[in-house]
C-alpha cells in the first residue's frame, strides 16, 4: 500500500502540470482501413440465396494476401508516420497483437523517430494462451536492435501481459506518444499493427493536444496500473488504477475510457442508459457472444419506431449454415447471438471476407452507435461483445457524445452497409464457395 500511496504522489504531481483551464478537448479523428483489393472470381457462377447469381466474392470486401501489397501505404499508415516527426521523450505501446506488417513498418517508424536525449519506448503485448509471446518478443528485439544503432540513448523495454489466474487475454488497443514539447498523440481503436493497417477491416482513433489533458491522463493511468505487475494481480492493479484515476484533476469531458474488467459495471450501465432511449442502434462486431448485451439489443428491437442494424464477418453466417472449420464465430455463438437477434427483428449483413483463405482478412471494427432524440453515443476500442472481453480480459473502451467524432463512424458504418455488405438473400447457396486464386492456398 506504501508503493501505491507514493505512486499517486507521483501522479499528482506530474498532472498538476495542468490546471482546471487545460481539459479542454484536443483534436480527435476516426479513420478507418479501406482495402483495395482485386476482384477474386468463382470458377462458375453460382446461385444465390434468393434466386439471383454471384461470379465472384465482393470487390474491395474480399481480400486475400496477395492484395496486401497494394495496401502497403494508405491514409492511416500516412497518420501513423505523422506521430514520429516532432522530438518525443516516451512512447507507451500496447497491443494484444505486437507484430508488423511484411514491410516492417512500425519498427521502422520508431527506429527513425526524432527521439529526445534518453527517450523511452515502453511495449506490451500478450501472451499466448501457453504463456508465450513468441510475436511480441520478436518486435521488441527488432525495436531494441535498431534502436540502438540509430539512436543508442533511448531505451526499449517490453512486457508481456494476459493469460493468467487473475486476467484472460491482455486485450488492449492503445498507443500514447509524449513530445518533448508537453503536447501528446494517443492512438487507440479495434486494429493490431500490421494487416490491422492494411487489409482488415479496423476502425482507429487518432487525438492530439497541446498539453495533457482528461483524456491522456485516464489513458496513462492504464500503462501506470499495469507496471505494478503487468495485469498479473486483480487487486494490486486495481488499486493502482483507482490511486491514479484519483490524481486526475476533476473535469469534463465528452470522451472518456473504460477500463476493463475493472469498469465492467460502469460500462455496462452506459450501454444500458444508451440503449434505454435509443431510436436507431448500429453495431459493426467482430466478436459476439455475451448474453447481457445480447439481450440489451433485443429490447432495442422489440421497440416500436426502432431500427438496429448489425453488421458480422461472413464467419457469422456460414458457421451457421454447416461445420466452419476456423470461423472465428462458432456455431454456438450464431444460436446464442445471431438467431436470437435474428427473430428479434435486427437486421443483419456480413462483409464476405477471406479469413478463410489464403491468410486474407476479417471485419474487425468494434463500435456502435445509440442514437436517440438529442444525439449519438459512441462505444468503441478493444472490446468485443463477448463475455470474457467484459469480465476477464484487459480492454479499453471508449465512450464518446462528440458530434463530430461520431459522425465519422455513423458515416462509415452507412457506408460499409450500403456499398460493401452482403444480406442473407445474396449470400450463395454453395457453403462457402473458394474464388479460383485462392483454391491452391486453401
């Protein structure tokens, strides 16, 4: 307790730096990944669900490793190159999966950073479910490598996290960039470095400000309770999380992060009061599975004058239809979640992926949008709707009413329904049917 009560001493000085006047909001995108992709066609054409033809997967939806290279560079690798030109004193990076891109992007953005005198890079990642991190060392050790060629002061140290008695899988989406200057870049949101860049379907958030303000501070509270033992000891990090949240200076806010499992009820009861006077709720997942929120947007449905949409990986679809041999979504899950949902009026479409095939990609955007007479509630970051992301995981979760932000991911959400998303009736009638350039990998 000693150790805790001097962190927050610590803490309280390093966020006095700021005052009441600074938490104020700094600047805050959404982006999103938008592969270009060939067109990857069947050998036949082939019927569909209800009674039309489909020759080929969807353009720009169905992506296989080959089409990686022509995604090597985009308007969120274009944002992330961004984050390393100023002088910058610490970098902290943690992601459940630390690998790169074919290109080796990522190292070598940090190896060519404009680091201040005795800089630090701080990562963490997760282990494996057999307590290895085979991917995440492998980073480090590229990082640490060039780093010190490049700039021998700064200093690289790395951590794995997740997967013990205490916590599932450290599940966490976020990067926190400091300059020498005091201004800050944070970027967090549902993607992983690498193909979560290029070819998976990903949402990102890019925020900016001129000195630490509300937001940063909660965020860095998740990297100062998780040095106490590295998300290892519910009680211990807990602790340090409440100590460090205690230093934050009061104010407002119209983003804030959840930190899960420790906020499990706070987020819960947000989704609950979005939920309760919603109008319209659109949800882009790539996991699914947990029964409370399930039944939170049956009742949505259940509603008269209501609207939900849902939007899944094809995953969803054809474990449903037959034994899906590595779908990410199991049957189960299509009879628990979907079918459900299903008879409850949701609307549903899938973004015919190639997740199956040839290492291509998947939807794996996390948001959703209540929207009700007075505005918009967005929830977004790391978390999957399933049970373990809520109770036993390591996620972060962010809950904005930031008109502008959420407009972002309301008009990307409209476009991947409209002009990338399949329904049932076009979906074809063969299970799962392979295009011809992805039969000799399959």
């Amino acid at each position: 307790m000693k150790q805790l009560n001097a962190i927050a001493v610590l803490l309280a000085l390093h966020f006095s730096l700021f005052d009441i006047a600074s938490l104020r909001a700094g600047e805050i995108v959404g982006m999103f990944t938008e592969p270009t992709c060939a067109l990857h066609r069947y050998s036949v054409v082939l019927p569909t669900i209800a009674g039309g033809t489909a020759s080929s997967k969807p353009k720009n939806v169905y992506c296989l490793g080959t089409d990686v290279a022509s995604n090597q560079n985009n308007a969120i690798i274009e944002k992330f190159s961004t984050l390393f030109s100023k002088p910058i004193d610490s970098i902290d990076m943690a992601f459940f999966a630390l690998v790169d891109g074919p290109d080796d992007f990522l190292a070598k953005l940090l190896c060519g950073a404009n680091f201040s005198e005795n800089a630090k890079i701080s990562l963490m990642y997760s282990n494996t479910q057999d307590g290895s991190a085979p991917a995440g060392i492998a980073f480090q050790k590229k990082v640490s490598d060039c780093t010190a060629l490049a700039n021998p002061s700064v200093s690289v140290s790395g951590k794995a996290a997740g997967f013990n008695t205490s916590f599932g899988a450290m599940h966490l989406k976020l990067m926190i960039v400091h300059y020498a200057d005091g201004s800050f870049s944070m970027a967090f949101g549902s993607g992983n470095p690498g193909l979560g860049l290029r070819i998976h379907f990903d949402n990102w958030t890019f925020y900016s400000t001129l000195a630490a303000d509300k937001l940063v501070a909660e965020n860095e509270c998740i990297f100062e309770a998780a040095k106490t033992n590295s998300f290892t000891n519910f009680h211990e990090t807990g602790d340090a999380l409440r100590n460090c949240r205690k230093a934050i200076p009061a104010g407002t806010s119209n983003i804030r992060v959840d930190l899960l499992p420790f906020d499990q009820r706070d987020l819960r009861q947000k989704i609950h009061d979005a939920f309760l006077s919603s109008k319209t709720l659109d949800m882009a997942m790539s996991l699914i599975g947990d029964t409370e929120t399930r039944d939170e947007v049956a009742a949505i449905a259940h509603r008269s004058g209501t609207k939900v949409r849902l939007l899944l990986d094809d995953d969803a679809y054809w474990s449903g239809e037959g034994n899906c041999a590595g779908c990410f979504i199991s049957s189960e899950e299509v009879a628990n979640w979907v079918t459900p949902l299903e008879d409850a009026g949701v609307e549903i479409k899938y973004l015919e992926t190639a997740n199956q095939h040839c290492a291509g990609n998947f939807l794996h955007d996390k948001f959703f949008i209540a929207t009700n007479d007075t505005g918009a509630t967005l929830f977004t970051g790391a978390l999957n709707t399933t049970h373990a992301a809520f109770t036993s995981n390591v996620e972060n979760e962010y809950i904005s009413s930031d008109p502008a932000y959420n407009s972002a991911f309301e008009a990307e959400f409209n476009h991947m329904w409209s002009d990338l998303a399949t329904s049932r009736g076009d979906m074809t009638v063969e299970f799962n049917p392979v295009p011809v350039d992805a039969i000799t990998c399959n």
